[in-house]
C-alpha cells in the first residue's frame, strides 16, 4: 500500500460522493425510475478503475468506507441506508475482484451480484421499516402485486437485473480499460 494508491483511492471516493449525491439528487427529483441501478453501474466503472490502480487486497472496500463516510456527511438528511448500500456493495465488489480478478469474468459477475444486490437491499430495508414499527401501512404490498403477475413476467422481472449486470459489467470495463490508458502508469516495483 503506497501513498500514491491512497491519494488516488481518497480522491475517487471523494469524486464517487460529490457525483452520487449530485446526479442521484437530480434523478430522484425528475422521477427516474431505478435510479440506484444506474449509480451502481457509475459506481462500478470507479470501483474497477481503482482496483487496477490500487490494486491490494482491500483497496475497495477501503474506497467503498470512505465512499459511504463521505457520501453521509456531505449532503443533508443523514441518509445512512445509501451508506450502508455503498460500503456493502464494495465489499462484495472487493470479494469477487479478490476470486476472479478485474477482467471479464470479474466485471462481469461483479456487476450481475450488485444489480441484484440494489433491488434485495431496497426490499429488504422496506422490509425491516415496516415490520419494524418505522411505517405503520406497508406502502409496497409487494406481495400481493407479484401474486397478479403470470409466470412470463415473473421470470422476466428475474433475469432483466442479470442482463442489466452483464452490460453494466461489460461497459464498466471497457471504460476502466480506457481509462486506464489515460491515468499514468503505477510504478509495479
């Protein structure tokens, strides 16, 4: 671990919390809808990026705690469950960049794993709130919605997030590779 690959990880995630904050302001304001799908794949090409920078075990997870910290301090309303999904999403970005590397496989799988993460993260914390005592209706009766749906569409609803992974994946590393190109060379010795 050198100080350039730190400086670098400490200015991406700083980079990371300015633009999320900013861009998941602005397409929450309009009405996008699955905006968080679209950060992730944001978030994926820097994670990538990183990991080829600073390329030890646990660079991202380090990138992804300071990521959260700053992305909690810097805009208003101490949001912490965009926090917690930030540093768990790098910790299962880390998990597989340590077993399959940063090539296709890696990027690939990487970005099947946090596209599906965003939708069970957001079920699961609905979950928690209103079973919780947070909310008194559930105001997402998911339940009874997936009931009225046929089979085409359930199955269709289940692999959409596995296609969307697999492109997310495939740009994320076509960006980071020519970026890569651009950045200067870190020094291997």
């Amino acid at each position: 671990m050198k100080t350039r690959e730190l400086t670098f990880l400490a200015l991406t995630a700083a980079f990371l919390a300015v633009l999320e904050g900013i861009l998941g302001t602005y397409l929450h304001s309009l009405g996008f809808p699955f905006t968080g799908s679209l950060l992730v794949g944001v978030n994926l090409v820097f994670y990538l990026i990183a990991k080829r920078q600073a390329p030890f075990k646990g660079s991202i997870i380090l990138l992804g705690l300071v990521f959260a910290l700053l992305r909690l301090t810097l805009f208003p309303g101490f949001a912490l469950m965009p926090a917690v999904a930030i540093f768990l999403e790098a910790v299962l970005l880390e998990g597989v960049f340590i077993l399959l590397g940063t090539g296709v496989k890696g990027s690939v799988l990487g970005g099947i794993l946090v596209s599906y993460f965003v939708i069970f993260f957001r079920l699961g914390s609905l979950y928690l709130m209103v079973h919780l005592g947070r909310m008194g209706v559930n105001p997402y009766p998911f339940g009874e919605w997936l009931e009225k749906l046929d089979s085409g569409m359930k199955l269709l609803m289940l692999l959409a997030p596995a296609v969307y992974g697999i492109l997310m994946g495939l740009a994320a590393l076509k960006v980071s590779r020519m970026m890569e190109l651009r950045l200067p060379r870190r020094n291997r010795s």
